[in-house]
C-alpha cells in the first residue's frame, strides 16, 4: 500500500512538477542589474580599484629591508620585542622568496577589505544591539553570508563587476563582515546595565551614551570580533587569486593547476606570515584599549 | 512644597498593564495577575517626601522597590499615576526635559557602583559634571572637592578594580554628591557591602546628610538598615503595607507582614527612651538622674542598674516627661508589647495549663 501510494505519488504529482526556477530567477535578477544598474557598478569597481592600487602601491614604494623594519617596528610597539623578532624573520623569509610583491598586494587587499567590512560592520552592530526587530531580522542574514559557500557569489560578483580585483574585494568584504557584526551587537549588549543605567540617571543623551560608555565597554570585544574579521578575509585570499584578484591568491591557484609544490608552499608560507603578523598586531591594540588594560590590573 | 510627591501609582510589568490596573484599583489581588504572566511591581502609592528627609523604601526582592527608585527619575514609565519632583508633573515631561530634570535634580546611586572600570575615581566622581556640560578643569576640581567628602582623598587616580568594595561606593556616592542635586537616589547601595563596612557606610551617609541636607530616598531589605537610616520607612509588598518612623513599626506594627519583619530587628538600638518610659504620675522626681528623651534604650542599661530609683527621661528644655525603669525597658523589647491588661489574660490562660 505504501509502496503503491508512493509510486503514484512519484509519478503523478512529483515528476510532472517542472524544475524549481530559483536559480534562473537569481539568473535574470543580476543580468537586469547589470544592465540597469551599471553606473552604479561601474562607481564602485573604480572606488574599489583606486583605493587597492594606492595601498599596493604604498605598500611596494619602500624597498623590503626597509619595510621588513617597519612591520617589526609596529609589532614592537603594540606588544613587545618577542613579536617584533617573529615578524622581522618571518618577513624576512617572505622577501627573500620571489612573493614578497605579491604579499603587499594581498596585504593591500585584506586591508582594503577588512576596513570597509568594519565601516560597515560597526554601524550595523550598533544598530542590531540597540533594536531588537533589526537583531531578529540581521541574524539569518548574517548566517546565510557566512555560510553560503563563497564560490556561490563569487558568481554573480564577477557578473556584475566583471574578472579582477574588485569582484576579489566584494566577496571577502561579505564573507568576513558578519563576526564584525556579530561581536559589536554582542560587545555592546554585553556591557553592564547598571552603567548604562548611571549614565541615563544622571541625564546622559542615548549618543553620548553610546559614545562615552558602551563603546568604550564595548570596544575589547569589538577588536576580538575585527581580529576574525581580518582572519576570515585572509582565509578569502586564495578564492578570490580564482577570479584574477591577484596576490598570493592568484599563485596559490596557479601552483595548483601546475602542482607545483614549490610555488605553492612559497606562498602558502607567505599567507602564514601575513596572518601571524596580523593577528598578533590586533591582539596587541586590543590589549591595549582602556578597559582591558584596566582588567589586567586586577589580576 | 514636597520634594517628591508620588499620587496613585503603579506599575504593572506584562501584555494588558493597563486593564491589569483597572483591576487592582476594583480589588483584583496581585497573586491572581501573576497567574497570567502580569507582575505588579508597584501598586497604589500615595506619598510625599519633605525636603531634607531621609525616606526609606523597605521590602524583600520582588516587592518593587527597584522599579519605584527608577520611576522616579523617569528611568521606568510608570503605568498609572503621577509622580511630582519639586511640583513638576514627570509625565508631562519631554525626553529631552527628562534629562534635564535628572542632571539637575536627581542623582543615583546604584548596588553595584555601576562605576566606569577604565576611568580613575576622580573621572568617575566627575562623570556627572561632564554629562552637565562642564569644562573639564572646573569638574575635576569639584570632584575633588566630592572626593575628599567621601573620604577617598589620595585615592583620586587610581581605577575601580583597585579598589574594595566599601571604597567602591564611596566614589558611587561621590559621583552623586558631585553633581549637586537636591535628591539622591540610593538602591540598595551598601546590600552588596560586608556588614563592618555596611554600618561604616550608613554613620558616614548620616555623617554627610546631617552637613547637606539632601533629600533621599534609600532603597533596602535590610530593616535594620531602614531603622539606622530612616526619618520614615516605607514597608512594601507591591503596595505600602505600612509608613512611619521606626519606632511606629516597631511598636505598632499594621499588619503580620510587617510586625513579622520587625520580630528580628535589634529593638533595643531603635526604641528611645522616649518609647519606652512610662508616665512619672505624681512621683517626686527631683531626685532622679536624668537622660535625654532620643537616648536609645542599649544605652540606658548601665544608668538603670546603677541607681534604685527609676530614671527621669527629660526634654531638649530639661521637661520630665516621663520615667524608665527596669521593668519598662525590658517590657520594650518583648517583640509584640500590647497593653497590660492583654498580658495578664495571656497570662491567666497559661497558668492551669
């Protein structure tokens, strides 16, 4: 009986149903938005552009040496001399390989992308943390940016703003954006309710209070959420070398294609490097906002 | 003019608050709006608060007491009634107004000091200043001047995690005394404090409100506390079970809530020699050693045993008033004292069996 119910089931019901157009829709979605919209695109690939070349190029203005001093010099200064020799040996390996170029490129990159993630990601936290319908509304959007695989946009990206480093910069400002989000909205709903309390007793306007005491409370949780941020933008460098981003991505792929187990160990290496000096540099400046510094002294 | 003067209000928590007051004013008890996810916090309060005096708000966790201190400075709307601060109708109250009205008038202090962990005492004590709009030289140097009234000269730069937990509220209630309004908000602010450092706390707030005369209002569970502190207390249970001095909870207690929390106050520190004497009648009493009316009973002990005679309680202008003895003294701190002629039937009734 039930095998009957089923088979009718598949053969009269289910299999007549056409294909679920979902895709085709999105299909016709982003050719429309191509066409009407191309102004648009066209503004932001060359703001992307412009701003990603100006860095890279900064970035390869200094020779290497001088650099490699540079990088040791802020590792220094956020945390100490342990730091400072890691990053100096690590950079100075990263030189001595052909990728050192290619390194400031993607350092240029996950840069660009990091700090327009987190101009965005802040203000949208804030907003989550202060209004309830907002949080309940961001939440699956934030879930399906995270866990939409990245080559499923990344396909519609480069349709829009064509192959390069543009569609490279949007897919990793959207796959890295959400902790950012995510940590703000939790760093500020986490602050002391009774502080926020005191401050609106004694008349405090909900801007300065935002301003003067949950971010400030707020602010180590919102570097840990930026430290992933940076994390998960390196971690897009390789998809977005498959669309001509350029960098150590683009290296990365191609020592793949070719197996060439050298090159591909090179950059690998320098991508590494890169992540060390970065996370440990954050960590430092979090380390170093007031209320942390102020909770170290209690132990 | 009252300083705060609060007419029919309540608070009820949940979905339907307002129909759940209407129901409360016909009589509907509190315990069946809990039923359907209503909490009455606040029900029906009817009082006033003279300049200068220190009113006690008194009930156990969940009688509203939290929710009354925050509706009267706006922090909570309240469902029903009024709430005047020096005449003005907080309802009728602007957002904008509101802020106002609490950077000049009111101040707070919290049960956990709500103290800003990154800024030093003296920033912290200066917070309210800043919020007023005042220069930054200016605020330091009157939270200077708030900061040695508390006591904590010395330790103006050092962060709230150094600091214990007595020190703590001291700078929470420098920061209100800084910003010099008439009201001073207290929510429990010594509960979370040991006991030593509690009592240190409540000498040295009667110490500094004897010098500046604000007007508070004290927030406890502690009825011991409400009895060291209070001009008036406010007993609570949602609604004011009962309001007066302490010697009137103590004496003549309005129900079994409130005479069952007085059982275990430490009578003989509250009661004064006052309440307690018995009238002199036609006695000679040119003889007698005299003690000042507000004397509390623990410190006639030693007076009464020391002499046959009874002791001869006098007022401010050396007027006898009245006589303690040992028998009335120990006839005080019986915890439920009603007329004589009660305790010989009570009495009577006891003997045969």
């Amino acid at each position: 009986m039930i095998q009957y119910t089923r088979d009718w089931f598949w053969t009269y019901v289910w299999k007549p149903l056409p294909d679920m157009p979902l895709g085709q829709w999105m299909d016709s979605l982003i050719r429309w938005l191509r066409t009407a919209w191309a102004p648009l695109f066209d503004g932001v690939e060359t703001f992307l552009e412009s701003l990603y070349f100006a860095l890279a190029d900064a970035l390869l203005w200094l020779p290497s040496g001088l650099m490699i001093l540079i990088f040791a010099g802020l590792a220094f200064a956020v945390k100490g001399w342990k730091l400072a020799a890691v990053v100096g040996a690590g950079m100075f390996v990263v030189a001595w390989t052909p990728y050192w170029d290619n390194t400031m490129s993607t350092l240029a990159m996950v840069v660009v992308a990091t700090g327009l993630a987190t101009l965005l990601a802040i203000p949208i936290g804030i907003l989550a943390a202060e209004n309830r319908a907002a949080s309940t509304v961001l939440r699956p959007v934030l879930d399906f940016m995270q866990t939409l695989p990245a080559f499923v946009y990344l396909l519609p990206v480069v349709m829009l703003f064509g192959v390069g480093e543009t569609p490279g910069i949007i897919a990793t400002i959207i796959f890295c954006m959400p902790p950012g989000v995510r940590l703000t909205e939790l760093g500020l709903r986490q602050v002391d309710r009774e502080v926020v309390e005191a401050a609106q007793a004694f008349g405090s306007s909900p801007a300065r209070t935002l301003l003067r005491v949950k971010l400030p409370l707020a602010l180590p949780t919102i570097m840990a959420g930026l430290n992933q941020v940076i994390m998960l933008a390196l971690s897009m460098v390789v998809i977005a070398g498959m669309v001509g981003g350029g960098g150590l991505g683009e290296d990365i792929v191609s020592a793949l294609g070719r197996v060439d187990i050298a090159k591909g160990f090179n950059a690998g290496i320098a991508v590494v490097i890169l992540a060390i000096f970065l996370d440990r540099v954050m960590q430092g400046l979090a380390e170093r906002t007031p209320v942390a510094k102020a909770a170290q002294l209690a132990r | 003019m009252p300083a705060i003067a609060v007419d029919s209000l309540y608070k009820v928590f949940g979905k339907g608050a307002k129909a759940a007051v209407t129901q409360l004013k016909e009589g509907v008890p509190r315990s069946e709006l809990s039923g359907r996810n209503l909490t009455a916090a606040v029900i029906d309060h009817n009082w006033a608060i003279e300049p200068g005096e220190i009113f006690v708000v008194m009930g156990l966790s969940g009688s509203g007491k939290s929710t009354l201190i925050r509706m009267l400075n706006g922090l909570i709307k309240p469902t029903a009634g009024t709430i005047e601060i020096d005449g003005v109708d907080l309802g009728s109250l602007s957002a904008r107004e509101l802020r106002r009205l609490r950077r000049e008038k009111i101040s707070m202090v919290f049960q956990h000091f709500a103290l800003l962990p990154h800024r030093t005492v003296l920033e912290n004590v200066a917070f309210g200043l800043e919020i007023k709009g005042l220069s930054k030289p200016e605020r330091l140097e009157r939270a200077r001047e708030a900061v040695e009234l508390v006591g904590l000269a010395g330790d103006e730069d050092k962060l709230p995690v150094q600091l214990s937990g007595g020190m703590k509220q001291r700078v929470g209630l420098a920061r209100a005394l800084a910003a010099d309004t008439e009201i001073l908000l207290m929510d429990e602010a010594f509960s979370a404090l040991d006991p030593l450092i509690r009592q240190e706390m409540q000498d040295q707030l009667l110490e500094l409100q004897a010098k500046l005369a604000k007007t508070i209002v004290f927030i406890t569970h502690d009825l011991n506390e409400a009895m060291r502190i209070g001009d008036r207390i406010a007993v609570c249970d949602g609604e004011v079970k009962q309001m007066g001095t302490a010697e009137d909870l103590l004496l003549r207690p309005a129900d079994d809530y409130v005479a069952e929390f007085t059982a275990d106050v430490d009578r003989s520190r509250v009661l004064t020699a006052e309440a307690v004497m018995e009238p002199c009648g036609t006695t000679d009493t040119s003889e007698f050693a005299t003690v000042e009316s507000d004397v509390p009973v623990n410190e006639l002990y030693e007076p009464v045993l020391s002499s046959d005679a009874p002791l001869l309680v006098v007022n401010d202008n050396a007027d006898p008033l009245g006589v303690v003895t040992t028998r009335s003294i120990i006839k005080s701190l019986a915890p439920d004292p009603g007329s004589d002629d009660e305790r010989e039937a009570d009495s009577q009734e006891a003997q045969p069996a």
